[in-house]
C-alpha cells in the first residue's frame, strides 16, 4: 500500500441501540455532560436543520482533493456519517449536490467535512440528510489522492474514530464514545427534563428561579441592592 493511502472498513461501529439513544435530544445537553469542550469548532457549521445521528465513518483527504471520499462513498454503511478531515482548508470545496445526493440515496446519514463544499443552496434544501462545513466555494476539488479511510481523523479540533457515535443539530456537532453513550444519555436527558421544568414555569409563571445566582453575586461581594 502506498504511503499515505490506508484504507480500512473492519471497525466496530456503536450499536443501533446506543445510537438511538441520542434521538431528540440537544447537542448543548450533550455537551454540557461532556465538560462543556466537547463540541466540534464553531466554524463547522450545518447546511440544514434537523438532527444528525449515525456512526461515524472516517476520511482523511489532502487539502482540496476528494479521490478518497469517492472511494468513501462506496463503503460506508447506511447509517453512517462521512466524516472529512480535510484540514481545514477552505477555498476548494470537497464535495457538492451530486455526492451527498448519491450518498443519501445509500442511506448514509450525512456528512460532516473540516473543509469547503459548494452548491450550497441545494445542500441546504435536503431532507433527512444535514451536511455540516467549515466553508462554501465554487472552486472545485482535485481527485489525486493519497488519503486514508477507516483511521482515526481531527475536525473541528476534535477526534474523531472509527465507530464513534455522531450527534449534530443547528448548535454544532460532537462525537461521542460508545463506550460512555448509555451513562451519557441518561445524564443529557436529565438535563432536557429539567429544562423543560423551567421553560414551562417561565411560560406559565414568568418565573426564572436560580437562587445560585445570589449565591454568587455574595461570593463576589455584589449583592443585589438591600440585601
């Protein structure tokens, strides 16, 4: 195998049932049971609204080059999400309308690429299907290759491997060990229900209660007036 070209298709993905335990539920709660840090950069942005949810399938590309993704888009699985470290770079765009089309047609659950893509206008209009990217423009890619399939890749300052369970909405989008999807879920849900708590005393009651907000105003030595 030449250098800098891999590929490899035998990982273990999460199972469905862990995968579908992140259905509905908010990239912020995630992230939020995650220290907060967990969530790809804010330059890796969705093309679409909806929820992202699938097993992340790997692809390291040279900058501005998509000869290995077209390799990528024959073996990945339905359910995955192609995930692109394409470095970051962002003036040639990796993929556009006719490849996330084909792609959607095979079930792949979408793609998410640390690099441009272009018809972005198209890509935005797709149901069921998000594309998440850190750029758009129309110069398109060259298909030379090397790359890698199946490795463990960066994007959005993230890793990312093999396998990992992907959740993405119009906040942002994280990867998630599967190993840590069952605790992690419960902890994300409880967060949501919570949530819901305090969004129905504000609607219902005009009521935001948070007493540690006091707490800490004291902490700091700036008490509200007359207390």
């Amino acid at each position: 195998m030449a250098i800098g070209c891999r590929i490899e298709t035998d990982f273990k993905r999460a199972a469905p049932r862990l995968v579908a335990l992140f259905q509905g539920i908010p990239v912020a709660n995630i992230d939020d049971n995650m220290g907060r840090v967990a969530a790809m950069d804010s330059r890796i942005f969705p093309l679409g609204k909806g929820q992202l949810l699938g097993t992340a399938f790997t692809v390291r590309v040279p900058q501005g080059d998509n000869l290995m993704f077209h390799a990528a888009m024959d073996l990945a699985r339905p359910g995955d999400v192609i995930m692109i470290d394409a470095g970051g770079f962002d003036n040639r765009a990796i993929f556009g309308e006719l490849m996330a089309a084909y792609c959607k047609r095979r079930g792949i659950a979408g793609i998410v690429c640390d690099g441009a893509v272009r018809d972005s206008a198209a890509l935005s209009r797709m149901e069921g299907f998000l594309v998440y990217a850190c750029g758009v423009t129309p110069n398109g890619p060259y298909k030379n290759g090397p790359g890698e399939i199946g490795v463990p890749v960066v994007i959005g300052g993230k890793a990312v491997h093999p396998g990992d369970i992907i959740v993405g909405d119009e906040d942002g989008v994280l990867a998630i060990d599967p190993a840590a999807a069952e605790e992690l879920a419960a902890a994300a849900a409880a967060v949501q229900e919570k949530e819901d708590a305090i969004m129905r005393h504000i609607v219902e009651d005009g009521a935001y209660i948070r007493p540690w907000v006091d707490g800490k105003l004291r902490e700091i030595g700036c008490a509200f007036p007359g207390q």
